[in-house]
C-alpha cells in the first residue's frame, strides 16, 4: 500500500489574488495615513515613555509602524497587480468592430 503524497510545492490558481485587488488603493491610503500619525506622534514619544513604561511604549509604536509599512506595501503591490491583470485582460481580449 503505497500513499500518494502532494507536490512540495502548489502553485497557487492565478485567480487568487484577484477579489483582492480593488482593495489595494484604500489599503495603501490607510497604510499611509498610519505612517503619517506615527510621525506626527514621534516627539511625544519620550513624554509618554516617561509617564509609562519607556519599553512598553517604543514597543508599541514599533509594532505599529511595522504593520502600517506592511498594510501601505501590501496595498501599494496589490494595486499594481490588479492594474497589470486589467491590463493584461484589455490586450487579451478581441477589440469589437465599429
């Protein structure tokens, strides 16, 4: 009795991005709208790492930069990879007659 094993490695259908790509350009806005609180927040941070604990707020504010910087690429890619697909389906597809 031998057991069939899937490949190492799948690849996924080219579809599958695709319900997400309307939602690159907000993510992107909303991702950069985070990184410019961040700053606006950056002189405050050594008066609130005085009031609380200094480790718990640089942890804080590194956390959130990193997942704003992630939300803004992921968006900013997402976005290009959908225009790119809509590109690709306007060259692929059959120009109608006039």
């Amino acid at each position: 009795m031998t057991i069939e094993r899937p490949p190492l490695r799948v690849a996924p259908p080219p579809e599958l991005g695709a319900a997400a790509g309307p939602l690159g350009t907000p993510a992107a806005a909303l991702g950069l709208l985070l990184l410019v609180a961040a700053m606006i927040a950056l002189p405050q941070l050594p008066v609130w790492a005085r009031e609380y604990d200094g480790v718990l707020v640089y942890l804080a504010f590194v956390l959130h930069t990193v997942l704003a910087g992630a939300l803004f690429w992921w968006g900013i890619d997402t976005a290009a990879a959908h225009r790119a697909r809509l590109s690709r389906a306007r060259r692929a597809a059959p120009e109608s007659p006039r």
